[in-house]
C-alpha cells in the first residue's frame, strides 16, 4: 500500500514537474516494465533502443525489458501477445485500428494520462486516440505524405510546382511528352493505391465526406464518389502511372524515380531515406503538397500516428504511465524524432522540428495548411474488412479503369456488411 | 493350474489385447489433439460470428449462405482450386517422361538425375521468388521470350488475371514434376525384366510395349504421384502467398489463401466467416481423402 502511495504521490509530482526531475535518481518507480516494440527498421530500432535504455537509466531501482519484434509480424501478433501474458507498453496505430483491442478491452483506459496539463502538448492527437470518448494510447511519431518529386527534371521542363488540380494536370502531360512517367507506385500490396484515394477523394469532397465514407454512411455508388473516380481516371487515362505496377511493391517502385522514368512518387516522409540512398540529393529531390482539385474545400492531409498503448493485463502500471508521459515529453520528442533517429514529426508541440528539408515542409504543410483535417491513412480510418476490399478495388480500378461500375457495387455491397 | 493364472497380473493376461494399443496411445492421443478436435471446433466455430477476441455471436448457417449464396471472391477461389487440381496433375506425366528418360545407363546419369530431383530440394518459396523473377514485365526473362514472338502480355503474366493463376500453376509445377520423376524412377526399377522380355519376344515395342506392359506395372508409383500431386495442388498456398499474394484484385486466391485472408491476416480476424471456408475446403478434400482410402482398402483385400 505504502508504496503505491508513494508511487502515485511520485507521478502526481510528475504531472507538474518536468520529466527532468527523475534525473537526479529520485525514482520510486520499482520492478520490472515490459515493452514489446515493432520498430524493427533500423533507424527506428536504435531509437527505441536508446529510449529504452535512457528510460531504464532514470530509475534505478526499475529493469525495462525491451522486446522488438517485426513490424508487419507484429499486425497480427499483437492479438496473441495482448491475450497471453501480456506486457506492460505496447506499440500500435492510431484511430479504427485500435478498435479491436478497444472493444475487447485490451487496451487500457489512459483518460486520465491525458487530463493532465503536460498532455495538452499533444491537443492535436488528442482526436485519434480517441474512441467511445476515452483515450486509450499516446502517440509518439507522425509523418506527412505528399508529392515527392524530382526537382532537376521538373527544372529541365520548366515546371513549377503545381498547385491546382489544372497545373497538375498540365505539368503531366509536359512530362509524359518528355518520354517519361508522372508518377511511379507499386500496387502489389495494395495500399499504396489507398494513399491516392484518401487524396483525391478529400480534395474533391472534403474532409467530412471522407470520413463519413470511412466510417460507412455514405454508399460507395454515390455520385461524389464517382466525381473523385472520374479525376483519378483523368490522370490514369493519360497515362500518368507506371505500366505494370500492380506488380511491384512500393520499394520496387523507387527505381523508376531514382532513375528518371518517373518524375513524382505519392508517399509518405519515410520514403525519403530511400531516395537519398538510392543516391539522389536534395538538390534532386523536392516535396510538394497534393494540389487542390475543389477549391471549396480546406485540405486535409494523410499523416498516420505511430502510438504506445498500455495493456489492460500490465503488471507495472505505474511504470508503464511513467513511461509513456517520458516518450511524449518535449525534450524526448524531439530527440527522437530528430533527423538522425526517426526523421519524422514531433508529437508534442513544444517539441523542435528535426534541422530537415522535408521534415521541415511536412511540419509547415500540417500545422498551416491542413485545415480540413487530419487522416490516418485508408487502411487505418476505415475499418478492416472494408479496407482490404477497397483497396482491392482501387488497385483494380487502377488497372482497368472500365471495370468501376462493379467495382462500386462491389464494394457497396461490403459496406452494407460491415457496418 | 487354475491359482497359475490367476497369480498373473491384469496386464499379462491380457498382455495381447493391451500392448497395441500402448503403443497406439501416445500417437491417438495427439492425432485427436491436434487433428481431430480441431476439426469439430473449426464447424462449431463456422456458426458463429468472432473476432478471436471477444465473445463468439451465434449466426447459424449465415456464413454459409453468404459464402455460398455468390460470394464473388469464393466463386474465385473455388475455380482457381479446380484449374490447379486439373493442371497441377500434369506433373505425373511429365515426370514419368523425365523418369523414362533418365531410366538408362550412361556416364554420369547419377549427376543429370539429381539436378533433375534439384527444384524439389529447394524451398517452395524459393521457386516462387525464382518464378517471379522470371514474369517480371519488361526485365523478366520469360517477357524477353515472348518478346521474340511478338506477344505482350498486359502488365506481365502475374500482373495480368488472366493469366497470373496460370504462372502460378506452371512455377510448382517445375517442384511437383521432379516428385513425380524421383517415385518413378524408382517405380521403374521395379519393372520386371522377365515381363520386358517376353514382351519383347511377342513383338512389342515403342509405346505399345509402354502403355501395355511397363505403366501397368507402375500402378503403385502413379497412385502414390496421384496422391502427392492433389495434396500439393490444395497446398498451393505458399506460392500465392510469395508470388502474388492473392493479387492482382484477389484473381489468383484458392480456398486456403482466402481462408487466411479472411481470419488470419492484417485485415481479417472474421473466424467465422474463415472457418466457413475451411469446412467447405474440408469437404472437398475429403472426396479426395475417401478415394484413396477406398482404393487403398480395395488393394490391401485383393492382397490378401
């Protein structure tokens, strides 16, 4: 009793002390905090190892077990490690996906993490952790996606970054009479068609109505839809895409930029790290946001939130609380999320932005012109089962562009299901 | 006398009765753990509705008549199914062709035989990934080929659903024929020479002399092919899974893919609606399954 006391009284202190003051090894925090991680790249995987270890060192008295385990094995693993013997720390994703584990009450309840004054930092993710009204998770990272193009071949052409949906649409054709590519993708697993949806989609109906279609309450035969169809098809019938891409992966699809065939790549911030390896500079490489299509409408953005849930089965709560306001703290955002660990965006916003170009942009995109909304990316705001079979159908509708009338019914006919 | 047999134990008594079925023991019990309980817990689960979670919802057959009531992506698998049990069962002839062909005495046939035998030694997911390198559009060695002869398949054979099963079917088929070949040659070294020879003094020869006098004696080799060859084309997961994983827009799923699909992989966790499937899958093996135990049970009677 004494010492959950003493633990509770040391967090209360916290909640209004910076994380700093455990610095002096003050620390009553005791036992053993077991994290499972799907940071497996290697970037991410010396972050969190750090974190972990920098955690471990502020409290002397508590082991922090680290286990880190493949990011796409972890999808379908973390049902088994959340039921049997479960640790304390979790890693997931924000918004529809933690549904599940929400509803089977394996995630725990964090309202109160949040009600505290450090979290109002993170206001602005507040809105994707939520679900039934509580918060169940923090967010430790967030990533722009956008138009990441080559600025040495748009220079040949003389083009300028386009920002309607007119410009977009003339800088194309100049590209594709110069014998190249638009845009590269690799459709094979899907998703990546996802990504041109969610934009096309939000720029031609809005935030609202995507996520009303996300959250099933609009019919997929609507007219709207078929609007955001008929612009995708615009680009498709020009021939914008890569031939064949429904046979690549997103990775096998980076060297038709690397090398010139392609001008543009619709992606999220961590493709970046590939280009540069893959050898282009930043004098070659460039990011612009997704031009407008309805100028009626406020952009939203597609900016998946990495998360830390508790599970409802820990063993050191206190631990794992302690944990997750030092991954939010301002000090460890920014340290994780700099330019030579993640490379991504702080969730606090008391946080500084990684010294980056396009860490800087993505920052600068979202915090001034993401007015509409922020999405969580097609496979994270609308539930599983409608996901993969809408994302199905767009790759279809990628490659035969005629079949879309099915396609729709198709996937009316999921939606009916579903929801 | 009587006192005798009444001083031995129960178990030497019954000594005869018991011990078979000691030994059977270990191997009932887990074939019931492993395999048959399962079996009924995947028809009990098949009526219900479950996310592996929560708590299972009763539904009755309502998964059934969804499946079977025009679900386009069953409809799919099924028939993808039947294109891979009828083409996979190429692999008998083409192997009794290889097995014939190295079935001869010639320096260093060891050697030609095991690199025939090779493609079975690797792993499936290795030939997979050989075989998707192989279709790949524009670089891929097979597009260059027909390339030559002016044809051009839309989005490379893996890419194109008219013709990504296909691709699939022939990448195992190249395993599968060197199975068969490896149950032939022995098979053929079994032939009885006297056959062969009188054979030979009655004037027969060419396929005559093959059709009549050696594949009837393969009989055991072409049952045993038979039967690795329909298990193998119902296994056909693993290659789906590296090749195409499903794609392109779920043309190259068979019933155990969609069944992971639906209950086991990202975007699943519908156990109910998997299981579903699993029984119906369950049900076509077992026509297979029931086949060859009849056909089996048919040649132990006529051995005795």
């Amino acid at each position: 009793m004494h010492s959950i006391m003493k633990a509770t009284v040391a967090s209360l202190a916290l909640g209004v002390a910076s994380t700093s003051a455990f610095a002096d090894g003050h620390s009553s925090l005791e036992g053993t905090l077991r994290i499972m991680s799907d940071m497996s790249n290697p970037a991410p995987r010396a972050a969190m190892e750090q974190m972990a270890a920098d955690f471990d060192a502020l409290h002397p008295n508590l082991t922090v077990e680290l286990e880190i385990i493949d990011r796409e094995a972890w999808k379908t693993q973390i049902r088994n490690a959340l039921t049997a013997n479960p640790p304390d720390v979790v890693n997931w994703y924000a918004a529809t996906r933690m549904t599940p584990y929400v509803d089977a009450g394996l995630f725990m309840d964090i309202s109160d993490l949040w009600a505290e004054p450090e979290f109002d930092a993170l206001a602005s993710t507040k809105g994707a952790m939520t679900l039934d009204g509580a918060q169940w998770g923090v967010p430790y990272t967030y990533y722009q996606w956008g138009v990441y193009y080559r600025k040495d071949i748009f220079e040949e052409l003389g083009l300028e970054e386009p920002a309607t949906w007119e410009e977009e649409l003339a800088n194309c054709q100049a590209i594709l009479d110069s014998g190249r590519k638009c845009y590269t993708i690799g459709s094979k697993f899907l998703w990546t068609a996802g990504g041109w949806f969610d934009y096309i989609n939000s720029r031609t109906n809005g935030y609202e109505f995507h996520i009303q279609l996300a959250n099933g309450e609009i019919p997929w035969t609507d007219q709207r839809v078929r609007d955001t169809f008929a612009n995708w098809q615009q680009l498709i019938d020009m021939g914008a895409f890569i031939d064949d891409h429904q046979t690549y992966s997103w990775q096998e699809a980076l060297p038709f930029m690397i090398d010139g065939e392609a001008a543009a790549y619709l992606m999220g911030n961590f493709s970046v790290s590939h280009f540069r390896d893959g050898g282009l500079t930043d004098d070659q490489l460039d990011f612009y946001q997704f031009p407008t299509i309805n100028p009626d409408v406020a952009p939203a953005e597609d900016a998946p939130t990495d998360t830390f849930h508790i599970a409802s089965g820990a063993q050191n709560v206190e631990a794992a609380k302690e944990f997750l306001r030092y991954v939010t703290s301002a000090e460890v955002q920014s340290e994780i999320n700099a330019g030579d660990a993640l490379g991504q965006l702080p969730v606090n916003a008391n946080a500084s932005v990684a010294d980056d170009k396009f860490i800087q942009q993505g920052f600068e995109m979202l915090s001034t012109n993401a007015t509409g909304g922020i999405m969580q990316f097609f496979d994270r705001d609308f539930p599983a089962e409608m996901a993969s079979a809408g994302m199905e159908g767009l790759q279809e509708f990628m490659v035969f562009p005629e079949n879309l009338d099915d396609i729709l019914e198709r996937l009316e006919e999921t939606r009916q299901r579903v929801y | 006398m009587v006192t005798a047999a009444q001083n031995r134990s129960w178990y030497k008594r019954n000594e005869i009765a018991v011990t078979p079925w000691l030994f059977l023991l270990p191997g009932i019990a887990f074939f019931l753990l492993y395999v048959i309980i399962p079996i009924f817990q995947s028809f009990w689960i098949s009526f219900h509705e479950w996310d592996g979670l929560g708590e299972k919802t009763w539904v009755g057959l309502a998964n059934y008549e969804r499946l079977l009531g025009g679900d386009r992506k069953f409809e799919v698998s099924f028939w993808n199914n039947v294109r891979w049990l009828v083409l996979y069962l190429l692999a008998i002839p083409l192997g009794l062709f290889i097995a014939l062909f190295l079935n001869q005495t010639v320096r260093g046939i060891r050697l030609y035989k095991s690199l025939f035998f090779f493609p079975f030694v690797i792993s499936q997911v290795v030939v997979g990934l050989v075989f998707t390198w192989f279709y790949l559009p524009n670089s891929g060695l097979f597009d260059v080929i027909t390339g030559w002869f002016g044809i051009d398949i839309r989005g490379g054979v893996l890419g194109n659903p008219n013709t990504a099963t296909y691709g699939i079917i022939a990448a195992g088929l190249w395993p599968q024929t060197a199975y068969c070949m490896i149950l032939y040659l022995t098979g053929l070294n079994a032939v009885d020479p006297e056959q062969v020879e009188a054979a030979r003094l009655d004037g027969a020869k060419g396929h005559k002399m093959l059709w009549y006098v050696i594949i009837p004696q393969l009989k055991p080799a072409t049952f045993i092919a038979f039967v690795v060859t329909i298990i193998g084309a119902l296994r056909s997961f693993d290659f789906i899974a590296v090749m195409t994983n499903g794609g392109p827009f779920g043309s190259t799923r068979v019933l155990s893919f969609y069944m992971f699909e639906e209950s086991l992989s990202e975007f699943g966790f519908r156990m109910g609606y998997g299981a579903a499937i699993a029984v119906v899958l369950f049900f076509i093996m077992l026509l297979f399954i029931t086949y060859f135990l009849w056909s089996m049970y048919q040649d132990e009677k006529g051995a005795r």
